[in-house]
C-alpha cells in the first residue's frame, strides 16, 4: 500500500523495515530509500516486508535478469514492465545508465525532483550526490515532469539516481554526454507510462510553441492534458478543436486568440483563432484513428515553447478505478 495518512504507525512502519533493510544488506540505515505505492490510508504490514529481507538478499545479483525480475516486482496496475538504457563514453571510459520504473493510473507528477509512478534510475559512474542531483533536476523537468495520464498527483511519486562508481570513471557537472544518456533514459521511461496508461487508447505528443515564455508553453499543455473534455474527444477519435482553445483560454496565460494556430500532425486546423481554410473534418478524424499523434499549437506570443506527452481518458479507465479498492 501506500504507506500514505497512516500516521506515526506508518512513519514506525518505515523506519523498522529500513533499520530491517540496512542489517540484512550490510548498509547503513539512512542509505535505504522506502518507496511505496497503493491504497492510501491502510497500514503498511511491516512484519511481512522484514520476513521477506532475507530471501531477497540471497536472491540479489548484479545480472540482467535480476534487474528485469525487479522491473516486473514494482508494477500494480501496469500491463508491462518499463526499463530503458544508454551507454556513453567518458574519460576513455564505458559508463552505463539503466532505469526502470511503473505507474499506468494517477500519472500527475510534480517532482522537485524526487497508481504511483515510481522510478529507479542507476549509473555505475563516479559522482558526487551534489552532481547526480543536477543531472537528474534537469532528466526529471523535461520527462516525468512532462507527462500526464490524468492529471492526478500521487503521494508517493518517487525518482531516484543512484551511482555505484564501478566504472571507475568520474562525471563532473556539465558532461553533456553524460547528460545526453540520462535524459534519453528519463524520456523512455516517461514515455513508457504514458503508453501503458489505464485504458489508454492514444497516446498524444503536445507541442505548445509561440508562448511568451517556457513557463506560460507548459501551463497551457498541462492544462489541455488534463481537460477531460479534450481527452475524451481523443478517446473518441473527435477533431473537435474548440475544446484545445476553451482549455487555451481558461488556462491563466495571457493570449491573443486571433494570433493562435492549430495542426493535428499536418492537418492544419486553426489559423488566426479561427476555423483554417484547409480544415478537413474526415482527414482529421482519420488521423486522429492513429494510436499516436501529435498536436502542435502556435500562440504567437513570444519564443517561449514545450513538448508534453498525455492519453486519452476513456471508459476502462473510469472501470478500472472505479472498482480499485473494491
């Protein structure tokens, strides 16, 4: 479960199975990361978690096919396993990054850095914790932080980074293919959630270009993302555009209406704020069929501009998390 408003029981709870934690696997307490997802409110059963430490460290091994087993041990709602990795050279030096994570359901993440998304990212490069946490700030605002499944923010969305230094090879702030390789990572695991998301039938790349700054570019996105009329006009295949300017308008940002223009792929839709001359309903509508596509949207406000990745919101959705305590 969650492990979530369960109060100084819960706090107990997981300070016992990370002492447990560190005594079976020969660390130190406050190098055990807790990690939870599920119910919120029900209490965690610490004494199940700490009989399980010892199997799990016999079990423990630096192999391929244990980092998949452990892909597959994170997932609930999930209908698949989510890993991703790069390889960059530095110093002469081979350096790896591998990730997992999961989450299909209450997708919103707000991440400064830190359904449930939960993320688990490793190097084997030489770095200090200063230098890992600014790589992953800037992997984390251009990946997690750039997708939506319905827009619901969960307690317990967690990112980690982690480097074991066994590659021998140091990265400094600023190697930009050590960078490169980690936002590569971030963006597959990210994407990944988007396209395994509860009742997902679309998956929609937003393009939000023209704003008067980045900031103003994502507030629009993240707003037509988590519209459910937008998301439900997806879901049905409907090039019903209205509803990208009423989410435009109500988004807080400063527009001209009359400057906007709107393209499904390169379908033009919208031109000057108003219905395009080019405007095809049935190529529209056809496009739309397509499990991925793109919408792009020109403010003409400034060069201020962000990609965000969401879904629809259909029916197996509302089933899904309708009966999911239940």
């Amino acid at each position: 479960n969650a492990n979530c408003a369960t109060g100084e029981a819960g706090l107990r709870a997981a300070r016992e199975v990370c002492s447990a934690a560190a005594v079976t696997f020969g660390c130190e307490t406050h190098e055990v990361f807790p990690s939870s997802t599920g119910i919120i409110g029900v209490p965690l059963p610490a004494e199940i978690l700490v009989r399980a430490l010892p199997a799990a460290r016999e079990q423990a091994r630096a192999t391929a096919a244990q980092f998949s087993a452990f892909a597959r041990a994170i997932l609930t709602t999930d209908t698949r396993p989510k890993v991703a990795a790069a390889t960059c050279m530095i110093g002469g030096k081979p350096v790896r990054i591998a990730g997992a994570c999961k989450g299909a359901g209450m997708i919103g993440p707000q991440l400064v850095p830190h359904a449930t998304m939960l993320a688990y990212v490793f190097t084997d490069a030489v770095m200090e914790p200063a230098v890992l946490d600014g790589y992953l700030r800037g992997a984390v605002e251009q990946s997690f932080n750039s997708v939506s499944i319905d827009g619901d923010t969960s307690t317990n969305d967690t990112v980690l980074l982690l480097a074991s230094g066994t590659a021998g090879a140091r990265v400094e702030a600023g190697v930009e293919a050590f960078g490169a390789a980690l936002n590569a990572v971030c963006l597959s695991l990210a994407k990944q959630i988007v396209d395994d998301g509860e009742g997902v039938t679309h998956v929609v790349e937003l393009q939000i270009e023209g704003a008067a700054s980045d900031a103003d570019a994502r507030v629009i996105a993240k707003t037509i993302a988590h519209s459910p009329l937008v998301k439900t006009a997806w879901a049905g295949n409907d090039p019903n555009w209205g509803r990208l300017m009423a989410a435009i308008g109500y988004s807080g940002v400063a527009i001209v209406p009359e400057k906007i223009g709107i393209w499904f792929g390169e379908h033009e839709i919208c031109r000057y704020g108003g219905r395009s001359p080019l405007y095809d309903e049935a190529a529209a509508h056809a496009y739309l069929k397509q499990r991925e596509f793109s919408i792009r949207i020109a403010l003409g406000m400034g060069d201020g501009n962000c990609r965000f990745w969401t879904t629809d919101l259909t029916s197996e959705y509302v089933h899904i998390n309708a009966d999911y305590s239940t």
